[in-house]
C-alpha cells in the first residue's frame, strides 16, 4: 500500500500563506488523482485542488485564485502553495491519492492531515 504524509500546516494570521506537503512513501504510478481536501469542524470534507489522471487541475470556486496545487516527480511529493488567507480556510487538511488498480478498479489513499488555522 501507500503511505501519504502531510506537513506544513500551523497557526497563520489572516492575509498571511503556508505550503503544505504530501510525500507519498514510494513512487507512485497509474494515478487517477491526486491532490488537497479539507474538512472544517461541523462540516463535509470538500475538494480544495487536485490533479487528474489528464494532466488537468481542479479548484474549488472558494480558493482559486489564492491557492496552487504543484507537484515534484522525483521526490513523489504533492505541494499546496496557500496565498491570501481567510479565516473560513481554518481545517484540517487531507492529502488524497486515487490509485488504478485495474480498468475500472481503484484504491483510494488518505494522509492523516495537518492543522491549519487562520487567525482574523
């Protein structure tokens, strides 16, 4: 299996950025995504940036703009670069990977998430 690890969360003012990091534990192949979730106390786990199995990216409407999601082959490594921070960021955030294990066959991977709150 695959182990993801997420790092770089803390405590930001509002305005102020963090790059979060999801250094997956071997190289990894024949992805169908992979990328960012977020889930706020008493609320849903939502999409914040992914790249898809295309080559494509995809951000929540409530980010773009102030977050970039960015990659490093070599070091099997997702980067989430997070500018113009608002306090409504404030969750926990997930490193996500959807691995093809066949045709229409998958296994979804999850990082145990790193803290990232945005003080006003």
């Amino acid at each position: 299996q695959v182990q993801l690890v997420e790092s770089g969360g803390g405590l930001v003012q509002a305005g102020g950025s963090l790059r979060l990091s999801c250094a997956a534990s071997r190289s990894i192949f024949s992805i169908n995504s992979m990328g960012w979730y977020r889930q706020a106390p008493g609320k849903q786990r939502e999409l914040v940036a992914t790249f898809t199995s295309g080559g494509s990216t995809n951000y929540a409407d409530s980010v773009k703009g102030r977050f970039t999601i960015s990659r490093d082959n070599a070091k099997n490594t997702v980067y989430l670069q997070m500018n113009s921070l608002k306090p409504e960021d404030t969750a926990v955030y997930y490193c996500n990977a959807v691995l093809v294990v066949s045709g229409n066959s998958y296994n979804t991977y999850w990082g145990q998430g790193t803290q990232v709150t945005v003080s006003s």
